[in-house]
C-alpha cells in the first residue's frame, strides 16, 4: 500500500507529518518512507543511521569522433539543444539531454553510442527498527526530476507499506509521486494561500482517481475557511495540528515530537489507522 | 530594466509573503512577475483586476493518427519516457509523460505521427493598485514550467517598459524551473527560515544561483522562532559573502494581515519596519529614488 | 565579417533583443557589401537549449561575429567552439545603434577583458 503526503505548496508542514507518521506507524508495522521531494530532500535529517549509497543515471550520447561525419543530423534533430554541430566538431552538453536516444538513431554512420550520466543519488537505511528511508537527491543544475522520483519508486516492494514525501506544486514531479498510490494525505494551513494550493493538489489527485485526507496545520481559530472546502467536497479532515512554538522549535532543530511525546504518538498512529482504512475503501 | 527575484529553495518561508511587501512599498515603480507557476499565490495578496489571459504553449507532443497507425508498436518500445500505449482500438500517447523528443514521428514506418502544439495552461497580465501583475497557471501536470517562466519574465519585461523593475516571486526547489527564473536578475533574494530543514535547503540554493552568476542577498524570516537557526544561517551568509538585508521577526501581524490578503508592510508592527528598511536600502542601492 | 544581433523586430530599427537566444529576430549584417539579413529566430519559443541552438543556426549562416547583452553558460561555449567573437552592448536602442557602438570600437569583447564576464 502506498500512501502519499502532499501539500500544493511547500512549508505546511509536511515533512513534520510524514515523519511523525512514520515513526508512529514503525511502532507495529514495517514502514518504508521514501523521501520523493528529490530538489529538495529532507527527511533524513530527521533521522541517523548510516545509509547505502546508489547513483542513479541515465544514457547521454558519445560520439566516436573517428567515424562522425559532422553530418549535423543529430544536431537538427535533438528538441534540447544538447548535441550542436559546428564546422569541425559536435559539442555537447549532458545537461541538457532528456535521454531520449533519438540521435543515436538518426545518426547514419553509427559514430553515436550511448554512456551513463549521473543525474542523482539514491541513499538506503534503516534508522529505526521497522523503518526503512530512502531519499533520492537530485544533483545540483540537473533537470532529471522525475528519474530520481522513479528510481526511489522501483525500490519498493509490492507488500510495502510506503509513504511517500510528495514534492511541492502539482506538476511532473508530484505527478510522478502521486500516481499510482492508494491514498494522499494533504497537508494545509488555514490561510488563503493553503487553500488556493489545496484546491490544486487536491485536483491533481482527483485527476489520479486517489482518495484524499487532509491534514490542517497551524491550526486555531480560523479554521473554517479550509473546513468550508473540505465539507462542501466531502473530504474528511483527520487532524488538526494547532500552531506552538515548541514544536516549531523541535520541528526546527531536527526532533521528531512524537518520539518524546506520547500524545503525539498516539494521534499521529490513529492518523496513520485512518489513512490506512480510507486507503482500502478504494 | 533592472530584475530582482524572490527565491526559498524550500516552500514555506514567507516567500510570497515577503514578495508582497516589498512590492507594496513600491507602487508605480514595480511590475510583478509571479513565476512560482505550480502554486501562483502573489495574486492573493495583490488582488489583480481585468485579467487578460493568453494560451500558454508548452513542447511540441505527439499526435497519432488513428486512420494512418498500423498499431505495429514500433514508437512505444522506441519511447523512453513510456509515453505511448496500444490500446486495442487504437495507440495512445499520454501527454504527461510525452517530453516531445520527437523519435516516435523518426520510428513510424506508416507516417502516422506528428509532433504538435499542445496548450499547458494559461500566461496572465492584470492590473493592482500596486503596478502591473503577471502570473501563469500551468493545466494540473502539464509540465513545462521552466518554459511558462521564461515566457512569464517575457511578457513582465514587454508590458510596462518604462516601469524600473520587474520583481519575481520564485518557484520552490532548484530544478528547471528555479533556473529559468534567476537566470539572468540582477539581484536574488534568499528568503531562509531558521531551522534544519531550511539550512539544507538555502545551501543547495546559494550553490545554483552561484552557478549561475547571480548577486544575492538574504533575508531571514521569522528570525526568533529558532534562534541557533538563525545564528546559523548568519554564518552561512557570512561563509557565502551574501549581505543580510534583514531579519523579520515572527509577528501576529504578518499572519493576520495575510489572512485578509493584505501585504503586511501597509500596516504597522516589528516585522513591517524589518521590511521597509530593507526596502529603503534597495530602493538607494538600485537608484529607485 | 558577418556581424549577428539578436533584434525584437524584422528591420535594423527595430529595438535590440535583450536575451540573446529568445530573440525574436536575428538579424546579420555584412559591413563588406552592406548586405542586411533578417532571420526569424524559430527556437525562441523552446523550452531548453536554446542557446546552443541558435549558437548552431549562426554557425550555419556563416555568422563570425555577435553582439550581445548576455550570454548563457551553455550558448558561451557554444560560441566560443565556433570561434564566435562575442561583443557585449547593456545599452537599450535598436539594433542600429547596436551596431554603430560595435563600429566605433566601443564595445569589449568577451572573454578579452577579464571584468567584462
């Protein structure tokens, strides 16, 4: 079962919910968290362990520059502009690259093969008991968002019970996260901005057929403005987190409140009973 | 034309929120150029009126023709994104995943793929009391949206050329769309927020804007609420060479005023004299007034 | 010589592009015989590369000289492979005025002055 946190903008306090959940649900069931806000990875920082490291690639063109012609069809073809053919060289530039291989195909004399190019890292550990973490970090200036995402994907284990850290926004990179999970936990704040963001991602999750919970953080006595929404869609509301300052604070310098607290265990697991049977009524 | 932008890494630091305020202390002098095309939030706060919309094209993708395709399934095993899938009536190309390569068109023996435009969402221009507002809504996973900020920045540079500056509200992260949308200013704002997460992030930022040539400045935002935070994140910018330009302390105000989309530097508080300091010394630096 | 510059219109006096490969027009100028072309910059609309690109269509039109308020990272190298002589004008007017800085010797060259990149 997959169960993804999203928020349509980031800073709602999203990664306080996944963390919280995971280590609550550890507490009686093998939990795998997979961090897939691969710009901007965040969850181990919450925790220790020493993890496993893997890269992930993807296949960039090399060119044998003995039997390369300097024809310029790869370079007419190529949409990035990852491959240019000047007068007496082809130049070019792995950044750019989507990977598609098209220029190896138009290539007429065989001179493109295709090479490995790092694109990110995957890190695998086991910082609890029952808990297994793994994050995938996108390198710096690459655009190959959604490999990362789909390289953490391709490590779970069909019998899993994964949550998923969604990126921000609703674009290719929460797309990639959301598809395919049983339940999405949205994450809000009871402000104009929360909203506006909540009606996306909640769209976007509509669009995927995944039945959604919310999550209202910072909580106090304005409520109903998100409250009217989630009424009116038939969204059920599992928790609401009011705004303290000491758990700003914990949040802040990298504890986990339900790890000392046992309030906060206790409500974080029912959270993670209701994500579970909201889940199965699919 | 002189173009500054608002950037976090992370969502959630009061970035649009500071965005506002600095906006609001320059009316007439600004255009707004909202570029964080996932979750467009500054109209929020800047409530813009006779909002004139255009389409937004984004990447060529593929059309197949259903009365040409033999179904032979040459373009789905030849595409790397897993973009195609035979149906059994017919070959269907999901234009989510679709990156608009082009190998599909080069591979199909019958002729029956074409690349063509696709619409992903909407460019918008309006007007507020404050100057001249563009933002972009991308269609939910339309992708692209390196490509609506470019176009964004385009239209906030051609509608008011003899307004001074363009200023950005950034999208998050530090993929595609972040670089279309620094690339190029004259002058970066981080806004940081102490804490654990947000050092990780605000250092991963600080490397791409280097990269790619850009001044900075930092702002840090709710500066008490961890304080080794924000002792921190002065150490960061110090280690960086990045200016702090101020540190806005966590105010009741902000979060009410935001509440009535109201930028927070029109009212009066701790966090409102923070704010129009720093603006004051922006507006000298920059020759504004 | 063949001398680019990237314009936002058809005609010398239109106003000079300030993005080098989103121009909507690059016009190319030849001083030797006066000969003036105007090329309609079809990549500007492009989500990625754009300018390596556009680096590759001035190589196929025989450009030998460019001037330019910035230049991308990517576009840099593209230039420099190409042997490219890159000009830099900040300055707002048309693509006239452009070129009559470049003629008058006003304009630095990249890479030639260390303070200009």
């Amino acid at each position: 079962m997959q169960i993804a946190i999203a928020s349509g903008k980031g800073g709602t306090g999203k990664t306080t919910v996944t963390v919280n959940l995971a280590l609550a649900l550890s507490s009686s069931i093998q939990v795998t968290l997979a961090d897939c806000d691969v710009e901007e990875p965040n969850l181990h920082l919450f925790f220790s362990g020493q993890a496993e490291e893997e890269e992930v690639t993807v296949l960039v063109p090399e060119i044998d520059t003995g039997t390369c012609i300097l024809c310029g069809k790869c370079g007419q073809f190529c949409r990035y502009g990852a491959l240019i053919v000047l007068k007496d060289q082809v130049l070019q530039y792995p950044k750019l690259c989507h990977s598609c291989g098209g220029c190896s195909m138009v290539c007429p004399t065989g001179s493109i093969s295709e090479r490995s190019e790092v694109v990110g890292v995957l890190h695998r550990s086991n910082p609890e008991p029952s808990l297994r973490l793994i994050t995938g970090t996108l390198c710096e200036g690459s655009i190959h968002t959604t490999t990362v995402i789909r390289a953490v994907r391709n490590q779970f284990n069909p019998e899993d019970l994964v949550l998923l850290d969604a990126p921000p926004g609703t674009a290719c990179a929460a797309m990639e996260t959301l598809e395919g999970c049983d339940f999405c936990l949205l994450v809000t704040e009871p402000t104009p901005f929360g909203l506006h963001d909540l009606t996306l991602i909640y769209k976007l999750a509509q669009l995927y057929h995944i039945p959604v919970g919310v999550v209202i953080n910072r909580s106090d006595t304005t409520d109903s403005i998100v409250e009217f929404f989630c009424r009116d869609q038939n969204i059920p509301i599992l928790m609401h987190i009011p705004f303290d300052r000491t758990i700003a604070l914990q949040q802040g310098s990298g504890q986990i409140i339900s790890r000392a607290d046992p309030k906060w265990r206790e409500q974080f697991f029912k959270l993670g009973q209701d994500c579970i049977t909201l889940a199965g009524v699919r | 034309m002189i173009q500054i932008a608002v950037v976090s890494g992370k969502g959630g630091t009061g970035k649009t929120v500071v965005t506002g305020a600095i906006a609001a202390l320059l009316p007439g002098k600004i255009v707004m150029a909202d570029c964080d095309v996932d979750a467009a939030n500054l109209g929020l706060l800047m409530r813009p009126e006779t909002i004139v919309s255009e389409p937004f094209t984004g990447m060529d993708r593929a059309f197949i023709d259903p009365d040409r395709c033999t179904r032979c399934g040459c373009c789905v095993t030849n595409c790397r994104f897993h973009a195609i899938s035979v149906l059994k009536d017919r070959v269907q190309v999901d234009p989510v995943k679709c990156e608009g390569c082009g190998v599909c068109e080069y591979v199909c023996l019958a002729d029956a793929v074409k690349m063509v435009t696709h619409i992903g969402g909407a460019i918008r221009s309006a007007q507020t009391r404050f100057g001249p507002f563009i933002d972009g809504a991308l269609n939910p996973g339309s992708g692209n949206s390196g490509l609506m900020v470019h176009q964004i920045r385009k239209k906030a540079r051609e509608i008011a050329p003899d307004i001074p500056l363009v200023l950005i509200d950034g999208p998050p992260g530090i993929g595609c769309p972040l670089i279309s949308a620094v690339t190029g200013c004259d002058l970066v704002i981080l806004v940081a927020e102490p804490g654990s997460s947000g050092r990780h992030d605000i250092e991963r930022l600080i490397t791409v804007c280097r990269s790619l040539r850009c001044r900075m400045v930092m702002i840090i935002n709710r500066a008490d609420l961890v304080p080794d935070g924000t002792v921190l994140l002065r150490t960061i910018a110090k280690e960086s060479d990045i200016p702090i330009l101020c540190e806005i302390p966590l105010d009741p105000l902000v979060m009410k005023a935001t509440r009535n989309r109201e930028p927070f530097s029109l009212h009066e508080g701790p966090a409102s004299i923070e704010i129009r300091n720093a603006v004051d010394y922006l507006a000298h630096e920059l020759q504004l007034i | 010589m063949r001398i680019a510059v990237p314009s936002s219109g058809p005609a010398v006096t239109d106003p000079f592009d300030t993005r080098f490969g989103r121009a909507p027009y690059i016009i190319m100028v030849t001083p030797e015989t006066g000969e003036t072309v105007s090329l309609q910059n079809t990549l500007a609309a492009g989500s990625g590369g754009v300018g390596p690109q556009v680096v590759q269509m001035l190589v196929q039109n025989q450009v030998t000289h460019l001037i330019a308020p910035r230049i991308g990272g990517n576009a840099e190298t593209a230039l420099f492979a190409a042997g490219i002589s890159v000009f830099i004008w900040e300055g707002a007017g048309t693509v006239s005025d452009a070129l009559e800085q470049f003629k008058a010797g006003k304009l630095t060259e990249l890479g030639k002055n260390p303070q200009s990149s």
